[in-house]
C-alpha cells in the first residue's frame, strides 16, 4: 500500500496575555509550508522573530516580512541564525551560510574539513557549534572552526 509522503506545515506559537499577565492561551496559527513536495526536518526563528527558516531534503525556505527566498540544498539536517541576521544551513555536505540579503557561502570547518554536520546551534556574539561525524566543530565570533577534543 502506497501512502502520500507527509506534508508538514510550520507553526509558530503566539501567546496571548493581558500586558505582561500569566499566559493564560496559546494559540497556533499556520504562517508558512515547506516547498512543493518536500517535508520539513529543521526549523529556525531569528531572534527577532522576523523570519522563519524551513529545512527539508529539497532544500531551505525562508519566509518573513521582507520576502520568500528559496536555496535548493540537499539533505539540510540543522539550521540556525546567528545574531547577525545570517543563517548556518547543516547539510550532508557541510555548512553553508546565507547572510541576511541572500548570499550564500560555503563555511570551512578547519583545518581538518568534515563534510556531514547532524546538528548546528548558534549562540551570543556569533559564536556557533557543529556536531559533525568527526565530532564537536566550534566557531568563534571571528567566524573561524575548530575541532575540539
């Protein structure tokens, strides 16, 4: 028996409160779908919840206030944005970065190139880790790798 692959909508959660009393209601509402034919593995929000990153076997969408903007991309695993506005895609192949106006390049992950990245989480000041088959892959504010033991 043949079933329809999933199709997997991305939701964000709006709460709805009285001027800073307890939450009393959340709310999910449908604000984005992943491209035709593709299911949606990672999820990232900016932090100034902007903008919405979807990651699937296709590829990322990202939708926002601006505009919609598609990077065919295989097997994306991971996303994450940096403070800066730019988004670390983790992928079979590595990480690529997509700044905030759509350039997109290829981050070297150190002297010691790792190619499959399984998870990416970026944290204050541009600082960003990589679990890779290799092991753990930091990142400095400088936007430099290193493998660390």
């Amino acid at each position: 028996m043949h079933r329809p692959a999933l199709r997997v909508a991305a939701i964000a959660c709006l709460a709805l409160g009285a001027g800073g009393a307890a939450l009393s209601t959340l709310r999910f509402v449908r604000v984005a779908d992943p491209s035709p034919g593709d299911v949606v593995h990672a999820l990232a929000l900016d932090a100034t919840g902007s903008r919405l990153a979807l990651g699937g076997e296709r590829g990322v969408r990202i939708v926002g206030a601006e505009r919609s903007h598609e990077i065919p991309r295989a097997g994306v695993r991971d996303l994450a944005f940096l403070p800066d506005g730019a988004l670390l895609v983790a992928t079979d192949d590595g990480v690529t970065r997509v700044d905030p106006d759509g350039r997109e390049s290829r981050e070297t992950l150190g002297p010691t190139e790792t190619r499959s990245v399984a998870r990416i989480a970026a944290g204050a000041n541009g600082f960003a880790a990589a679990a890779t088959e290799v092991g753990v892959v930091l990142r400095d504010r400088a936007g430099r790798w290193e493998r660390r033991a």
